[in-house]
C-alpha cells in the first residue's frame, strides 16, 4: 500500500512538472503618479492593492475622479522566448489601458470584474520591460454604474499576476476566467450530468487531446474523460460527465468539487483547475429550494468600502468581515454593484453561504442623476459587463442569483426593454441559477426577474414603521404572483444619541443610532416571521463611504465603516439570525445619560426567559416580538447599575439619570482596525 501511494505521489510530482502554466504576483515595485502632474519625476513608490483615494474620507487628502498612471519594470528571461505571456488585473476602477513598451495591448472598462490580455507580441526576452497602466476613475456615460452614492475610488485596487503558458494553453482571455466551466446539466441525489467548456487556445494546425478529472470533497477521482480538440473558433470543447452518488453542495453541507482539464499538444502542456459544487436551485415564494430544501434568506448587502483600504481590499480584510457575518448570523450576501474579489466567493463556498451579485445598473438618490443613456455604447457595456459577472462566479455553488438592476426607475426614456434583453442574456449563458432585481417602483419593472427584493423606505421616507404591517398585507393580496422580499434600512451614528426621539430628515447630519434601532425593531418584528417572503435583506452590514452625502458616509450599516462598533441593530438581528450561539443583549447603551426616571429598557435575547435587575431588584421583562423583550422601570438620580442574564449569559450597563450636554452632529472617521466585543 506504502509503495502504491509512493508512485502516486511520485506520477503527480511528474504531471505537476510537466505543466507549463506559471503564475508569477505583480503587485510590488509600482509606482504611481497622477496624469495632472504631467511627469513622473515625483511619482510614488507603491505596492497592489492601491486607490489615490485611500485617505480621502479620513480628511487627508480631496476626494478625486481623475486618471491616474501605473508603472513597473518587468525583467522577461530569454528562454521564454517559445511560451506566452498574459497579464491578468483582478479589478481596476473603472477604465484601464494597458500598454507594454509603449504598445497598447488593451483596454477594459468596468470597475468591478477581471480581464486578462496577451502581451506576448508586445515583449523584449532577454530584456527589461516598461509596463504601464492608465487608470480612470472620472465619470464617463457609456460606462456603468453612471449614477451611485457610492465613492469611486479609482486606481488598481486588486491583485495583478503575470501568466506563463504553452503555445496550446487553456486561455486565459475568456472574460477574465481560467477558461473552463462546470456546467450542470442534471442534478439529483443518485446522480449529476454535468458537462465541461474547455476554451483551448492553440495553434491551428495542431490537434490537443483534452483530459477532464473530476475529484470528490477528499480528493478521490469520481469522473475521468478523454476528449480530441474538435472546437470550432472562438467555441469551447464540451465534454461531458457523471457523477454518481454525488455529495450535493448546500448551506448545510458545502461540498466541493475540484475540476481540472489538462491539454497536450505536442510536446506542449497546460493544466487548470477550478472547484465548484452541485446543487439544484429554484426560486420559490417561501425560500430558495436547494436540492429540493427549502432555505429561507436572511441577507445583509456588502458594498465596496472600508475605512482603512477604502476599496483595496486584502485576504485579511475580507477574513474579518467574513467573522463578524458569521457572529451575525446571516446565510446570505449582497455584493451591492458588482462582485468583490474572487477570494469572498472561495470563502463563502466553502462557508455554505449564499450569494447575490449585482450588475451596476443602478440608480443613487439623487434627483439630478441619469441611470440609463439610451445609446449603443452604454447598452453594449452593460452586456459585457455582466457577460463578464456571470462568466467569472459561474463555478462557485455560493452563488445563486444574478442581480440585474438595483433602484432604477421608469422615467424618461424607457428602460424595460433593454432589462428585459439583460435577462434573456443572463437565462441564455446561465439557466441554473434565478435572476433577481432590487427595486423601489410600482409595476411592470418588478416582473422582469424571477426575484424581486422590494425597498419601498416605508417609514424612512414616507409613512410611519406601524404602516410595514399594511405594505405587507397590500402586497401579499395585489402583488401575490411575484416571488418577493423586502429590503430596507436606515442610517444611524452611534456618536449620536437624542433624547427627543423623532424621525430625523434623510440626508441630514444628524442621525442617531436610536432611531435606527427603532427602525430595526418594527421591521423585524414584522417581517422575519412572515412565511410569504423568500427572505429579509438589511441595507447593510457594514457602512459605506459617500462623498455625495451628510457625514461623507452613508451610516445604514449594523457595523460602522471601522468594523469598530456594532450598533443596536447588530445585536438585534444576531438574536433573530444565529442559532449556533446565543445572544443577551442590552439595547441603548450608548445613550448613557436619561433625562428622565421613567425609563423603557429593550434587551435583544435569543432564549425566551431573561432576566432583568436594576439596581439589583428584579424587573419584569415582557416578550414583544421574537428576539425583542422590554420592561418599563423607574430609575434612580445619578447612577444605575442594568443588568441582563440568561443562563450563563450576562450583559450590563451603567446609565444615569440627569442632565447632559448635546452630543456633537459629526462623526469623524477614524482608520484604525480591529473588533471589540461590545461597545
């Protein structure tokens, strides 16, 4: 047994030498210079992942949508002068030219997918090479998004690797991809026919054999193919498989798979493998079926930001939000705008945690804005990029929806027809998976998709929090043939504590956290036990840089841009959400200072029975909604000792009762990193 799985290990060290593929990281000895500076005698020393505006919010520096240079010397050894070069940019914002000794070898135009170009014709061996990227972060309208609240920050804000390969190579140019996808034509328990789209690029006299070997969860090899290369131009080779007993992905179990096509020719090879999962999903009134269970969504949108990085995002960074939407509970995402990097999708299929990604057709707030330019260019964008969007996540099981547009509106010139040409495109290139759209209007807009998540800002906007129990009624009885969710939210400063409690103005400076809380509550209350929704989306987890807005930030977050405090309504949902740990939590902590005796104390408590001490007498709470308990108290002058527990649980705070001085109306942005337990 020793000596077979030796020659095992010894024929895998072999195939792993033969393949020609390399990839070498590019992300050090940059450096940087604005193209207004017109030379790069003072240009910047700087490492990948980079934005000009990484301290824009933090009052260091304007806020820019502007152009920016990249440059780096790359030394290309002479004996590589037989293979091919590519260069591949996880994400640039929003348009990129590339050029290699002075030669222009492409152009993308999209802030939120990779591409991949081929440099070899443009390549010195044996020599020094200039590389040189021109970044463009301005407002351009033919390239989406045209209208967003979100800053753009600009610059090459993701990983950039040089790829070595064959003369007969897997390619590496299908939008931005490896160049194999698992397509899943059946799944069942007892079996998955599946079938592989192999892009081959090789020269066009030679004739690759293609093998395909698919390996289980442990790395045992369930499936092997043997196929001739017989593509047509600019087709894949599709080859087909089975899987017998197949381990199905879901959130419970996310089971992978690891995929590899391997080609020869000739004396030529290369090797690429992705992984992937099988599931079956259905969109449904109550939940998304997968594998046939039904699985109810309690998403949060993530957006592109975070104080420190801006939107230059590292493995670290991504691994500490990942924690804190673990703590919170959540089974879903929203990638608002676009998808992050492809190291958040690795983690969520491994996690079981579900995904929706948008497509950056959207609309901001704002009244003067234009979402939708009725012009060829623009609509070809839109095609590409989501083309784009679909092709680079089709592997990852955590997946399951296309977003084909968010808040738009119909007004003006109409939009319907071309989102109804998206969704065709999206059901063309991908039918396993649901589409879905966020959106703010009556009517026809909301049937295009299989999903709508609806955020109509009742209570924000228009009405009161006691109207949510009437849109939903209304909803389910006039609009009962679409399969919906709502979407809401509301920002809200922890630094901002008021002792009047009424409904602050939208886009003003003051917005306390109280009143977000109190958002939170009547939504919850509401909507998390309603069975006629396929699940409840909150806007968002984390707050987002907005230089068009009050504060320079949009605060809709239950954790602010920092990741330093969780808000009330963090502590909220974390009752409602996760089942693995429990939650006892003291509501208002923040608002230290009461005016008055008579208090109301809220606790947020995943068991049914907590108890609450004031002063160390006992007070009665009172159920108000799953998750919520209150209990009406009079406190003393000066100091207060509030105290939860259940079990072995304890939760306290400290509250006065007196006069205070007017909290301030701004809060600054602090850079610092790192997570505290309660705040």
């Amino acid at each position: 047994m020793k000596r077979y799985l030796l020659l095992i290990s010894l024929l895998t060290t072999f195939a792993l030498q033969a393949v020609a593929r390399e990839v070498f990281r590019l992300n050090d000895d940059w450096t940087f210079y604005f193209r207004s500076e017109n030379s790069a005698d003072d240009a910047r020393n700087i490492t990948l992942p980079h934005t000009w505006n990484l301290d824009a919010l933090a009052g260091n520096s304007e806020y820019r949508r502007t152009t920016g240079n990249y440059m780096r010397r790359l030394y290309v050894p002479a004996d590589w002068a037989s293979k091919r070069l590519f260069l591949r940019f996880d994400g640039v914002q929003t348009v990129a030219d590339v050029f290699v000794n002075g030669c222009h070898v492409g152009e993308h135009r999209g802030a939120f997918t990779a591409f991949t170009l081929e440099i070899t014709g443009c390549v010195k061996f044996g020599a020094e090479n200039h590389l040189l990227v021109v970044v463009s972060n301005t407002f351009q309208n033919d390239v989406l998004p045209t209208s967003t609240e979100q800053n753009v920050y600009g610059g090459i804000y993701r990983d950039v690797d040089l790829i070595l390969t064959d003369r007969a190579a897997v390619s590496p140019t299908v939008w931005g991809t490896d160049g194999l996808f698992v397509e899943q034509v059946s799944v069942t328990p007892a079996a998955v026919e599946g079938r592989a789209a192999v892009y081959v690029s090789a020269p066009k006299d030679l004739t690759a054999q293609i093998t395909l070997t698919v390996r289980d969860p442990e790395g045992y090899v369930v499936a092997e193919k043997v196929h001739k290369d017989n593509r047509t131009a600019g087709e894949p080779v599709r080859i087909p498989f089975t899987v017998e007993s197949p381990r199905l992905w879901s959130p419970a179990a996310p089971d992978l798979y690891t995929v590899t096509a391997r080609i020869v020719c000739d004396s030529m090879t290369d090797e690429v493998t992705v992984r992937t999962g099988f599931r079956r999903i259905v969109p449904s009134g109550c939940g998304l079926l997968v594998n046939g269970d039904t699985v109810r969504l309690h998403g949060v949108a993530l957006y592109h930001d975070r104080a420190s990085v801006a939107n230059a995002f590292t493995a670290a960074d991504y691994d500490e939000d990942l924690a804190l939407l673990h703590d919170v509970g959540a089974n879903a995402v929203h990638s608002v705008s676009g998808p992050h990097d492809q190291y958040l999708y690795d983690r969520l299929d491994e996690r079981g945690i579900m995904a929706w990604i948008d497509l950056p057709l959207m609309r901001s707030p704002y009244l003067g804005d234009v979402f939708y330019f009725p012009t060829e260019r623009f609509r070809a964008n839109g095609r590409e990029q989501l083309r784009e969007i679909v092709a680079q996540n089709f592997n990852h099981p955590s997946v399951v929806m296309w977003g084909i547009f968010s808040l738009v509106w119909q007004r003006g010139d109409d939009v319907t027809p071309y989102i109804r040409e998206l969704h065709k495109s999206v059901k063309e290139a991908d039918p396993s998976r649901p589409t879905v759209a966020l959106s703010n209007q009556d009517g026809e807009l909301n049937t295009i998709t299989d999903l709508v998540a609806l955020r109509q800002d009742v209570g924000w906007t228009r009405g009161t929090t006691d109207d949510v129990s009437y849109w939903c009624q209304t909803l389910h009885k006039s609009w009962s043939n679409l399969l919906a969710a709502p979407c809401y939210g509301v920002p809200g400063y922890p630094s901002q504590q008021d002792d009047l409690l009424g409904r602050p103005t939208p886009g003003t400076h003051w917005l306390p956290e109280r009143w977000q809380t109190r958002f939170h509550e009547e939504y919850a209350r509401r909507i998390v036990p309603d069975p006629a929704f396929w699940g409840e989306w909150v806007n968002a987890l984390f707050d987002f840089g907005t230089a068009r807005g009050a504060n320079d930030r949009n605060a809709c977050g239950l954790v602010t841009l920092d990741r330093r405090q969780r808000k009330d309504a963090y502590y909220l949902y974390r009752a409602l959400w996760n089942r693995r740990e429990p939650t006892l939590h003291i509501a208002e902590r923040r608002w230290r200072v009461r005016p008055e005796a008579e208090q109301r104390i809220r606790v947020y408590s995943s068991a049914d029975n907590p108890v609450l001490l004031v002063n160390g007498d006992s007070v009665a709470l009172v159920r108000y909604a799953p998750g919520q308990f209150r209990a009406d108290c009079k406190l003393l002058p000066g100091e207060n000792r509030i105290e939860a527990r259940c079990g072995e649980l304890r939760d306290s705070v400290s509250l006065r009762v007196g006069t205070a001085l007017k909290a301030r109306d701004f809060e600054a942005l602090r850079k610092t990193k790192g997570l505290r337990s309660k705040d």
